[in-house]
C-alpha cells in the first residue's frame, strides 16, 4: 500500500537526485547536532490519534527526491527562491518539514545551504518583540559575531515556515514600513512579514507550507512562488487502507462501497487520520447493529455519530457541556473558519469566553487537544471536526436581532460563497445544512440533554430567497455548492422549499458523485422554468472497485440508470418547465431513451430542447419525440453531427402529422447535397416548421435549387430561412428569385457569407422588385459584390414595399454605392428601418450622403456604421444631422470607425442635444481617457436621454475613470455603459432562438 505521493500544479519531481555540494560548515556542526536532538524529541511527542511514529516515519521518507529538487521548476527549466507546500489539514506537511530538516542535518538532503532554520506558526505567533537574529537563534551559539557571520551569506540559508495558516498576524502592513536590518527589534508580524515578501534577506530560500484552505491568503504576499500541492493518499490506496482497519472482512467491502458512493466523504479520506475516524466511526455502527450505508450516506451523519460517540463515552468524574459552554466553542470554531485560523490561543480562549477548566471538559473527550510543544495552544483534533462544531454554532446562537451581528455570523455571506473563491467556508456550510435533518438533531439532543431550536431553517430560506432575487442571482459556482449542500439535509420538503425559489438551474454532470446529488435534488424540484444540464454518459470517478466486489458493481450499474431516471424527471415533475438546455453533452442509448421517456410523458409542457453540439454516443440518434412531444416548438442540433440515422430519425418525425415543431436549428451538422434531398422530402410534408436554419453545411448550388422548389410549394409555411456559408453561388440566384416571387409566407432570409457576386445581388433585386415579394429582412453581408451589386439593390427598393431591414455588411459597396442607396432611403416611399454597413469602405465623404438621409427618412431608427473609415470629419457630419428633431435614430453603431479625442465636442453636443438618440457602440476607438471624462460630466445630466452606451473594456476599468462612470450612475441610473454591445433579435433573427 503507496500513498500517491504529490501532485505538483504542472510539475513532475525527477527521478535524479541534486548532487550535494560541498560545504565548509564551520559551527554548523554542533548546530546539526542541537536540531536533531530537538526534532527527534518532538517527533515522539506529536502522534495524535494512536498514530504511531512509525507510520510518522514512513510518510515522510516518501519525499526525499521532492525535496531534493524542490527549488526547481521543471516546466520552466528555472529555479525559484519560495517554495509553498500546501495540502488539506493531516496530509502531513508539518511531517514533511521535520523529517526535512533531520535529513538536512545527517546531511542526506539540501546540502546546498549552510543553514536550515524551522520555524513553528504555533511558536512565532505567541512570540512578542524581538530581533530577527533574536528569532532565529534559539539553537546556535550565542555568539553575535556568528549569527553575524550566518546572515551575511543568505544564499546559503533555507527558511521553512510550517504552518502559515497558524500565524495570528493580519498581514496587513504596507510594503514601505518593513524591515531589512535583522539587528532592530520589532513585531514578530513585522519580522515574518519582511522574511515572506522578500524584504528582509531577499536572496534566501523559503518554504512555506498551508492549508489548501489558506493558499489564497498566502500567495499575495510571496514573489513568484512554486507551488507544489501534498496530496495524500491515492483512491486505490485509501480503498486499502480502510480495509486493512476494517478487521471484520465479510463486511469491509459493503462499508468501502457506502463510503465510495459518497465522493466528499471519500475525498476526506486521502488523509489517514480521517480514515481512521471514519473507520472508528463505522465499527461502532457495526457493532450497535446500525446502518452502516446510512451513516456514510452524507458526511453529517457521520460526524455526527463520531462526535456524538466521543460525549457517550464521558464517565461520571467528567460532566458534559451545558449549552452555554457548547455554544462558546461552537462561536469560536466558526470564527476560526471564516477567519482561517485555527489555533486557538490564550487570547482566543478569552474572546469567548472560555476558562481551563471549560476547555478540559474537550480536551477530555478528543474534540480538542493541547499542543505538546507550545504552551497555551490548543486545536481541534481534526479541521473537520473544527467545521462540524462551526456549523453547530448556528444552530446554538442566540436570537440575532438581539445584539449586532458579526461578520461570521452572517448567513446570507455563507450562502453566497463558492467552493472556488471561499473553499475555507465549503465544508462547514455543508455541515449546516446536514445539521437540519431532524435525525441529526435528534442525535445530538439525546448527547447533550438540551433541545436545540430549529429556527436556522426559516433563516436559511429567507437567505435563499433573497440570493435568487440578487441582481447577481447565483452563478454557475453557486448553485452546484448549494445542491450538494441541499443533498446532506436528505430532507425532501426542505429542499422543494429551498429549490422553490431557483427557476432557472444550470449544472454540469461528469462525475458520479454529481449525478447522485443533483438527481436526488432536482427529483424533488417542482418550480423549474429554465434547466441547463451538461451531462456525460461515461462518468468519471465511477466506483472503481476491486473485482470480488461484483454485485456492488452491478448494483452500481443499475442505480446510475435510476439516478439518471431521476434526474430527467423535472421534465414532467415541473409544470411550468418550458426550457431545457443540454447543449455540448454526451449522449448514449440509455439516456437518449430516457429523454424519449421522459419527453412523450403526458405531463411534461417542455417547448424549446437544447441539442448543440451534443455527442451522440454508438450513433444513438433517436428524435422520435419530435413527432410525440405536443408541447415542443423549439429544437436546437447545432454543430450536432446527426450523420445519415440521425437525419433519417429527425426527418420521419417531422413528417409525422401530430410534430408540432416552428423553429428547427441546423446549423454546422455537417449536412450534404444528399442529406438536404432527404431533409427536402420532409419539409415537404410538414405544416408546422416556420424556422429553419441550415447555416454553415455545404450544401452547394444543388441543394440549394432543391430548397427552394420547397419555398416555391404553396403548403411551405416557412417564415424565416437561413442558408448562410452554404457554399451557394449566383447559379442558384435565379431558382432562388423565382421562388421568391412565388412564395407569399417567407419573410425572413439570411444569404450570409455565400458568393453571390454583383451578378447574383442583380438576379435577387428582381424578386426584391415583384410585388408578390413578401421579404421584410434580407441579409446580404459578406455576398462579394461591389458597388454595381449595391446600385442593383437601391433601384430594387424603390418599388419595394416590404422590406425594413437589409444588412449589405462586408461587401465594397464604397462611398460610390452608398450615393445611390442614400437618394433611394430619401424617398417617401422607402419603408426601411434597419439598415447594416459595418465594413463597407466607407469614409467620411459618404457621411455627406448619410446626414441627408437622416435629416429626412422618418423610418429609419437603427444604423450600424461599424467597421468603416469616418475619422473625426465623419462623426462631426453625422452628429450634426442626428441632433436635428426630424432624426429619427434611435441606435447607432459607430464600432472601430477611427475617432480620436478630437471628436470629444461633437459627441458632447450629441449626447446634450439628441432627444430621439438611446443607443451608440463607441467599442474600438481611441478616445483617451479625457474623452470619457468629458463626456462623463454631458452623461450625468437629466437632459441627456442615452440609455446604452458601449465603451473599450479598458476604459470602463481605468482607476481614474472609475468615479466619473460611478458618478454617471449614480444620478443617470437610466444609463448602461457596458463593454459589449448586442444585435437585437430584428438585426440578428437567425440567431436567436
């Protein structure tokens, strides 16, 4: 049995060992000689539970090569000077450091430096005002001139650090007020402050270990450190471990099985003390004739049991804890947590309120221990059991509204916390919402001998509720911490409760552990409107058991397909679930099956399904429920690939008489001149499709002649068609405007990105011309055609009578041929009111042209001139004819057309003066900084109507521009000034779904 020794953040530890160097060690002898006299001493006295000094022994000697390189970045090829080793509480980092150093001294390791001094969290933290050479030199020689001697040479020094995360300082001192000179006397804060950001002795080695929990505290204040992560036990490896501590053999594989079905609980076990726990816990079930599956079902109920089994052991010289004293601990170990420190010290002990004799009544029963080294030290025996007396804290406060409430106190802050940004929190949040099954409280009501109020669950709920109502509603990071929190209550109300207030859910589903809490969960969900899952059929961390287990394995089996069944139940448990997006999943027969099931269910209202990019694992397309679901309307396959029985499969549905579906998206599904026959054939015998979009599938000229004897049918209902980037040509121009001419439903067509060329554009215009033509959106851009192609259009709309939007984006319609467009959009009879031109090379003497347009069409509202050469000339031309009462312009978009702070004046006067103006994309210019300013003073005005304004990402974040955009918010809450802009659904229809 091996534990899995590290694994390094992007490093592997070489097998090759640092040759030592040869070193004159002068009276680094007989300081060798103090420290292992010291180490060894200590390492008798530091095993906690029953852990002998062996296995002590064992841990360590494992990282010899680790440390022997562990200055050197492998990825890099370079070497650092601070090494962070950081790992979950028990994992062994503090055995590490000493098994380290007593190496260093028999000179096995880090022969390098001269000196290896350790330094303690516990010790330096009850440490007062002293000198550097003060701190460090407990066990050298007193001699002055020797330390002198020593620091003089810090390239030959290793500082290690063991636990940061037990250093009471705040760390809060500016770079500036530090100290070099290791002679003065001050805080040790100041001291180890100083040694960590390299201000005092910067050309030392440093290794620092921490809690996982701590490493974002730490890593701030270190310059360029190498980080190396101790994981502990492998999964093989504590599957071993368990078994061998599990004596009685013809259940040890059932309890191994119960605790691998719970993936946290299984985590918690890559440290051996946690093992034990675990294991110790489980015997006494066991032995009392309990559930063992039960107790390991969430780790609540495990530590619960454990914690409860540490009291029932109390005999009649020691007395319990009253719920005062209780609650004290528990107010302490919460604070702990939030605060990530996890001593508790004399200083500490007062806060709260605890005595000696308090503390006895714990250290009593192993729910604390006083440290063997350090004087008024004391810790929880385990972090878990820190976070298990943390989360009882909230059950135990009292009445809140009572007094002023502290930071770690606040529910809504825990809530609000994700296991990324606030990990420290993460269990002890779980822990909480496990203490609100009532079996857990009864528990620890029949330990204690005082009832415990159950009023936490109203708070919590109020808590969610305002967390769904935020305007930064829960995030993807959220929402899956608060599930598997919801998962360790196991209670069904509090959960619909809790979920009640969360219509829309997004989560992904790779791991077994993940299927098993959110299926559990969402089962009894009732209020969903919006589900977003990306689910994966080949799980990852399946129980991978040893093979004499089989029934677990079978059994394993058979409860996914359950959990899975579960899972896809919110379609008909939800009545007012009408979206459900699966978009970029993996797929196979079973749960294909199952969304099949689950689809045709009489109770299931779903209207729009989600299939992009979806993996259709062993071809297991199956769209049979197209032409079943009566409610569904809505169905995205893009960049699916649907292959030849995935097309077939869809396309016998939708000829089925009872498909109810309008929009179908196809694009990118790899789609040939073959597959369009088939798809044409369906289309054909279909009455309810009025969206189609086959963007992006080379379907060339012949496909595109047969889509459009389908336009042409009189029984074709489509409405809107998108046949961008389908490789069509101007050969399919004239079957097209023929169509055209025919069809009196399509209303919507995108030709994007297609080489239609001025002779194709000139074929078009004369459908555009018919007065059958029933087109009120056309998307021309990036069709390759000139000015000619552009004259072709504008003669076109003057006998056009339907058409009010035309994107001609892309294509070099020149100054030239926006001449003959702007006389056309002048007329009365033009009906247009969205026009594109982003990219049309356009300079700032067509502006000439576009200011009469906007000065006298009172159609036109949206313009987009993005992309185009204006340059400040261009933009004074234009802002003087939209501050004119007869512009109509309601959204502008001037993206990247050359201004500079020169236009400051005229977008000043604009911004003042336009009454019909709410919309400008500004994005890709060169303003400055003193632009924004200026025009910042114009925003803040009640006179100023804008309500969206776009501006560079940069500029929104400059610290000096902050206060301005703040200001601007403040007293013009009307306006959004954000660093994107988006179409609307009119300007970008084929999108939207």
């Amino acid at each position: 049995m091996k534990p899995e020794d590290v694994e390094m953040m992007g490093d592997q530890v070489s097998e090759e060992e640092l040759m030592p160097e040869d070193k004159a060690f002068d009276d680094g002898t007989n300081y060798r000689t103090v420290i292992k006299e010291k180490f060894y001493i200590t390492w008798d006295k530091s095993c906690y539970f029953g852990q002998s000094a062996i296995l002590n022994h064992g841990i360590t000697h494992r990282d010899q090569k680790l440390l022997a390189r562990v200055f050197e970045d492998v990825e890099t090829c370079r070497y650092t000077q601070t090494v962070i080793l950081q790992g979950a509480a028990g994992v062994g980092k503090t055995t590490l450091l000493r098994k380290a150093i007593l190496e260093w001294a028999d000179g096995n390791i880090c022969q390098q430096y001269t000196y290896v001094f350790y330094l303690s969290g516990k010790e330096v933290s009850q440490s007062k005002e002293k000198s550097f050479a003060e701190l460090i030199s407990k066990d050298l020689p007193s001699s002055e001139g020797h330390i002198k001697q020593i620091l003089s040479e810090p390239r030959n020094i290793l500082f290690m650090i063991d636990s940061f995360d037990e250093l009471d300082f705040s760390f809060e001192e500016p770079e500036f007020a530090l100290c070099t000179d290791w002679t003065q006397k001050h805080p040790v804060s100041f001291l180890i402050s100083s040694l960590l950001r390299k201000v005092m002795l910067p050309e030392s080695f440093l290794v620092v270990t921490t809690r996982s929990t701590a490493w974002k505290r730490l890593v701030p204040l270190l310059h360029n450190p190498r980080c190396v992560k101790l994981s502990g036990l492998s999964k093989n490896a504590r599957m071993d471990y368990i078994y061998c501590l599990l004596k009685d053999k013809t259940w040890a594989m059932d309890a191994i099985y119960s605790i691998r079905k719970n993936e946290r609980l299984f985590n918690m076990c890559h440290v051996y003390q946690v093992c034990q726990v675990v294991c110790t816990c489980l015997k006494e079930q066991e032995e009392k004739g309990g559930n063992v599956a039960e107790t390991c079902q969430t780790t609540t109920a495990l530590f619960t049991s454990y914690i409860c089994s540490l009291f029932s052991q109390v005999d009649e010289s020691c007395t319990l804890p009253n719920e005062t004293l209780l609650r004290s601990l528990c107010q302490a170990a919460a604070e702990g947590i939030w605060t990530m420190k996890y001593i508790l010290y004399k200083k500490n002990l007062r806060k709260h309120e605890l005595t000696r004799d308090d503390i006895s009544v714990f250290l009593n029963v192993n729910v604390l221990q006083e440290d063997t080294e350090y004087k008024n030290c004391y810790a929880f025996t385990h972090l878990h059991v820190q976070e298990f007396f943390a989360a009882l804290f909230y059950l135990l406060r009292e009445n809140p509204k009572n007094y002023p409430i502290k930071p770690f106190e606040d529910l809504n802050r825990l809530l609000d916390s994700n296991s990324f940004q606030d990990p420290h929190l993460e269990q002890m949040k779980c822990f909480l919402f496990g203490l609100l099954n009532k079996d857990r409280v009864r528990q620890l009501e029949e330990t204690f001998n005082f009832t415990i109020s159950m009023n936490i669950k109203g708070e919590l709920l109020m808590c969610l509720e305002a967390l769904e109502k935020n305007e930064f509603s829960p995030s993807q990071l959220i929402l899956p911490d608060l599930l598997h929190c919801l998962y360790e209550t196991q209670d069904r109300g509090f959960i619909t409760q809790a979920l009640s207030y969360f219509p829309k859910i997004a989560v992904k589903v790779e791991e077994e552990t993940q299927l098993l809490v959110y299926s559990f969960c969402l089962q009894h969900c009732y209020s969903l409107k919006t589900i977003k899952l990306t689910t994966v059929a080949e799980l990852k961390n399946r129980l991978d058991l040893n093979p004499i287990a089989e029934t677990c394995q079978e059994e394993a089996v058979v409860q996914t397909i359950k959990y899975w069944q579960d899972l896809f139940s919110v379609l008909h448990k939800n009545e007012y679930l009408r979206e459900m997006d699966l978009n970029e999943s993996r797929l196979n027969k079973s749960l294909m099956k199952i969304l099949n099931e689950e689809l045709c269910h009489p109770r299931c209202k779903l209207q729009k399904l989600l299939l992009g990019s979806v993996c259709f694992l062993d071809s297991c397309h199956d769209f049979s429920f197209v032409g079943k679901c009566l409610t569904l309307t809505h169905l995205d396959l893009k960049d699916a690939i649907l292959e030849d029985n995935g097309l077939k499969s869809l396309c016998s549905a939708l000829e089925s008489k009872q498909c109810k579906l309008l929009v179908l998206r196809l694009e990118s599904c790899d789609l040939s001149v073959t597959h369009c026959l088939k798809l044409s054939e369906a289309l054909y015998r279909n009455r309810s499709l009025v969206f189609l979009n086959l963007s992006t599938n080379n379907l060339t000229d012949v496909g595109g002649k047969l889509l459009c004897k389908i336009i042409e049918n009189p029984n074709c209902h489509l409405e809107r068609l998108s046949l961008a980037n389908c490789g069509l040509t101007k050969a399919v121009c004239e079957v097209l405007s023929l169509a055209l001419s025919k069809n009196k439903s399509l209303t919507h067509l995108c030709l994007a990105d297609n080489f239609l060329e001025d002779k194709g554009i000139e074929i078009l215009s004369y459908a555009l011309r018919s007065p059958h033509c029933t087109l009120q959106s056309l998307v021309l851009r990036c069709c390759y055609f000139s000015q000619v192609g552009g004259e072709f259009l504008s003669t076109a709309l003057l006998d056009n009578k339907s058409l009010i939007h035309l994107d001609l984006g892309s294509n070099s319609l020149q100054d030239s041929g926006l001449r003959f467009l702007c006389h056309v959009l002048q007329q009365s009879t033009c009906t247009l009111q969205e026009l594109e031109l982003m990219g049309c090379v356009l300079t700032s003497e067509g502006c000439l042209d576009l200011a009469s347009v906007l000065v006298k069409n009172s159609h036109l509202w949206n313009l987009d001139l993005g992309n185009n050469n204006l340059m400040d000339d261009g933009l004074h031309i234009l802002c003087e004819a939209l501050k004119t009462p007869n512009c109509r312009i309601k959204k502008l978009g001037l993206e990247n057309c050359g201004f500079s702070p020169g236009c400051c004046e005229d977008l000043s006067s604009l911004f003042y003066n336009s009454q019909n103006l709410l919309q400008i994309n500004l994005m890709r210019n060169a303003l400055g900084c003193d632009t924004i300013r200026n025009l910042c003073r114009v925003l803040r005005l009640p006179t100023c109507k804008l309500e969206f304004l776009a501006l560079n990402k940069k500029e929104i974040c400059n610290k000096e521009l902050k206060k301005f955009l703040n200001d601007v918010k403040t007293r013009n809450s009307r306006l959004k000034i954000r660093p994107c802009y988006y179409k609307t659904e009119s300007e970008g229809w084929w999108q939207y779904f």
